[in-house]
C-alpha cells in the first residue's frame, strides 16, 4: 500500500502520496479544476519553460544572497533533472485550464522542484523545513513574472519545432515542383481558365506560401523574448534584493542560450499580453495559408473522372461505407479541420487578451492551452501533409495537356497580334463549339497558320526557362519526353 505524508497550506492540511513530487497546492488544483482533461505534463516546453525560468533564480538568489548556496544548488540541480528526464513530466497534473492566472502551474513546479531537492539530499519528502516551495524555490519571485515568463519561453521553443516542420513541407513541395516543372496545365483565376503555366510552378508557389511562414513566425516570437522577470507582484519587483532584476535576467539567457531581455516597463508588461496574441496571429496567417494549399489539392483532384482531375493524391483508405471503389482526399481534409481549429483558437486568444483588467491578465492559462493546441496541430498536420500526401503526390499529364489543348484561355497569347475584341470572338466561339483555339483563328482569317502556331507552340507554352528558374533543375531525359508529348498534342 502507498503511504503517505501530511503537509498543510493557509486552508489547513492534506495527505499527499509519498510518491509525488508534487504537494499539497498540486493536490487541491487537481481537485478543483477537472476541466479540459489535459495536464501541464502534456505540454513540455511549458514545463521546460518554467524549469529555465526557477534556475536562473536560483542561480540569481544565490549570487545576492537571497537563499543559501547549497539550498540554491540543490534547486538548481532540480532544474537540471526537470530538464532532462521525461519521465517526470507525469509529476505536472494540473490542468491547463485554470483559474489563479497560472499560480497553479507555479506551485506545482515549486513542490516539484522542493521535492526532487530533498531527494538529491536525501531526506523525505515534505521536509519543507529544508527546501521550501516558497521561501527557497519561489524565492525572489511571484507567480506574475514567473509564470509569464515560463510560458513565453515555452511558446518560443514550441514554435521553432513548428518552424522545422514547415521547412521540411517546403522541401517535399520544392521536390515535387522539380519532378513536374515541365507538366503543362492550365492556371485559373476565379475557377475558371486563365493562361497556361505549370504543375511545377504551381507547387513551387505552395512552397513559397510555406517559407514565408518561416519568416513571419520567426519575427513575431521574437517578441516573446522580452520578460517581466524580477518584476514580481504586478511588476513592482517588491521582495527581491537589490540588483536582482540585472542579474536574473541575463542569467536567464545563459540558461536557455536565447537573446532574452528585460521588458521596459515590467508593469506594463506584466499585465500585457500582446507578444502572444502576435504569434498566435502568425499561427492563425499559416492556417489560412495552408488550409488554401488544401483546398487547391481537394479542387485539383476533384474526380476522378467529372472533376478536374489533374492530381491523384495517394489512396489511403475507402472512402465509402456504400459507394464502392471512392476515394476521398482525406488527408487535405483533415488539415483542413486542423485550420479552422486554429482560427477558432485565435478568437479565444483575442477575447482572452480583451479580458486584461488592471495590473494583471488573469486569462493566461487559456491563452497557452490555445497556443500550444495550436502549435501540435499545425505540426501534425504539417508532417501528415507532407509524409501521406506531397511525397506520393502524382499528376495525370494527359489530363492536364488537353485542358490547356482544348482551352480557350490560350486566346490570351494571341491578342498581343489579334486584339482584345477579336479575342472575345474567338474565345466565344471556342468554348461554345467545343473547338481549338487554333482551329477559329484560322477559320475566321486573323492569323495564318506558322504565326499562330509560332505563339502557340510547346516550348512557348511551357516557358521552360522561367520552369526551372521558379522550381530548380529538372533532368533533361524527363524534361525533354514531356516537352515531345505536348508537341505531339499541340501537332494534332
């Protein structure tokens, strides 16, 4: 049987199983806040984030003197194993969703950190007498800056994972726009034709689309980098020595090895959350740009056969409990759901940081349970997309090189000679009988045939030059049969 220990707060005293580290505010936080069902735990850089945040204190604490160096020491070493042990992420039940402006998540790594101090020692748990969760590891601190400071730190290294898998979508699409930089098809504006381009420009624009997303989110978490810590309650920085605030935050930065520095005005940054609404905007500007990306794959392999067909996506499963032998696009789909998650989190966020009042914003658990969500979902989404979708992508050439053959959008590279009004007759003309483009000109007499056939032909279409610029080097073997097949079409 499990034995266990009593430990006591301002509202009385509880027994806590020996086996946690965790104590007595853990406990009573767990009791009273069953709500989203999941624990700080689920959330590692959170926990990282807090583990950086204490270490530094204690490194500072010690230097002026505020806790005595071997009980710093200890804390310090606590940090460290909180930092590199896994296993211990099950000692933070606490859910992310609170009340308290994240006091909860405060005291929770406090007990923690006491308790894996008492342990390096060797004396029993509890012993607050000699690690206290207040007076040693929360020293020089409040739940206002540590907190805060914790979770920003948490939403950078969260974020930059994000940005690895970004790279990496980027780098699928950048091979697939190479494989198919000489794939002729039609491009469309307003979902009807517009003017030829290629498959592979058109994938080497999605992953444009990524990396700018690489850039933006990394300017925008650089704001995070700027912490309140050493302002304590409300940013005042009352109960700390003197010169603490200099010191801890450079330490800070030691710690984590990120350009961490102190906020101006540590009163106004206590109470403003304006860092994590920006990032949490550039986490809703890659949702509308990648829930595009899916929608383009869901239009461009719309089908089989009565859709535009231009795109197979690989078939992972049956697509109907009735219809046999359908195959949905099930991966752009869910991603898809994924984006309009994230947007929905934003708005959260936004409402969250509405509801600042005074010297404090007290909706920060829900602005870092958002944050976080955000982040895994948009990292699963981003690796399902590119390992089960972008990698077995495949292109239905034929499909795509009668569309721009039997186009009438291809009038648009004969008004430079013909004029705008006889472009309207053609294109008319065209698409009512169903005919060439070609075939109108030369019937109604506005070009002979070696000058429409001039403006029309193959290596014109494809603009390979501007192909491989966009998209990088395509074998030449490649290059050339897909260039001879358009010819070949374009003859007959």
């Amino acid at each position: 049987m499990s034995t266990t220990r009593t430990e006591h707060d301002l509202l009385g005293s509880r027994e806590v199983p020996d086996d946690r580290c965790w104590g007595i505010h853990t406990l009573r936080a767990v009791e009273n806040f069953p709500i989203s069902g999941t624990p700080v735990g689920a959330l590692p850089a959170l926990v990282r984030g807090m583990a950086q945040v204490k270490k530094a204190a204690a490194l500072a604490n010690e230097r002026l003197g505020a806790v005595p160096p071997d009980v710093a020491q200890d804390v310090v070493a606590a940090c460290d194993r909180l930092l590199a042990e896994e296993a211990l992420l099950a000692q933070f039940p606490v859910d992310v969703l609170q009340g308290g402006a994240g006091t909860s998540v405060n005291m929770n790594v406090n007990e923690v950190l006491a308790n894996l101090a008492l342990d390096r020692r060797g004396v029993p748990r509890g012993r607050y007498d000699v690690v206290d969760p207040h007076a040693h590891v929360n020293a020089s601190q409040s739940t206002n800056d540590a907190y805060a400071t914790g979770l920003r730190l948490g939403a950078y290294a969260a974020v930059a994972e994000l940005r690895d898998e970004l790279r990496l979508l980027a780098t699928a699409l950048d091979v697939r726009a190479r494989e198919f930089a000489a794939v002729l098809k039609m491009g469309r504006t307003q979902l009807q034709e517009a003017v030829p381009m290629t498959v592979g420009q058109e994938l080497a624009a999605f992953a444009v689309l990524m990396r700018e997303e690489v850039t933006h989110l990394a300017t925008q978490t650089r704001l995070l980098l700027e912490v309140n810590l050493g302002g304590t309650a409300i940013g005042t920085g009352v109960n700390t020595p003197p010169g603490y605030r200099d010191a801890v935050v450079p330490l800070l930065a030691e710690v984590t090895g990120l350009p961490v520095v102190p906020a101006a005005n540590p009163i106004e940054a206590t109470s403003d959350t304006g860092a994590i609404v920006a990032v949490h905007s550039a986490l809703k500007r890659l949702a509308l740009k990648l829930g595009k990306i899916c929608n383009d794959l869901r239009l461009l392999s719309s089908g089989p056969r009565a859709g535009l067909g231009e795109l197979a996506l690989p078939a992972l499963q049956a697509g109907s409990s009735i219809m046999p032998g359908k195959v949905n696009p099930v991966i752009p789909e869910v991603v898809n759901q994924v984006c309009f998650k994230v947007r929905g989190n934003d708005l959260t966020v936004e409402a969250a940081a509405d509801a600042a009042q005074l010297q404090l914003n007290v909706m920060e658990p829900v602005m870092a349970q958002c944050l976080f969500e955000s982040v895994r979902l948009l990292g699963a989404g981003l690796r399902v997309l590119r390992e089960r979708c972008i990698v077995g992508l495949e292109v239905h050439e034929d499909v795509c090189r009668a569309g721009v053959l039997g186009s009438p959008g291809l009038v648009t590279l004969l008004t430079p000679v013909i004029g705008h009004a006889a472009g309207d007759r053609v294109a008319a003309a065209s698409a009512a009988a169903g005919r060439p483009v070609r075939d109108v000109v030369l019937e109604l007499g506005l070009m002979d045939a070696d000058a429409v056939d001039a403006l029309l032909a193959p290596e014109r279409l494809l603009d390979l030059a501007h192909a491989v610029r966009a998209c990088g080097d395509r074998p030449a073997a490649a290059a050339g049969r897909t260039t001879g097949a358009v010819a070949e079409g374009v003859a007959r």
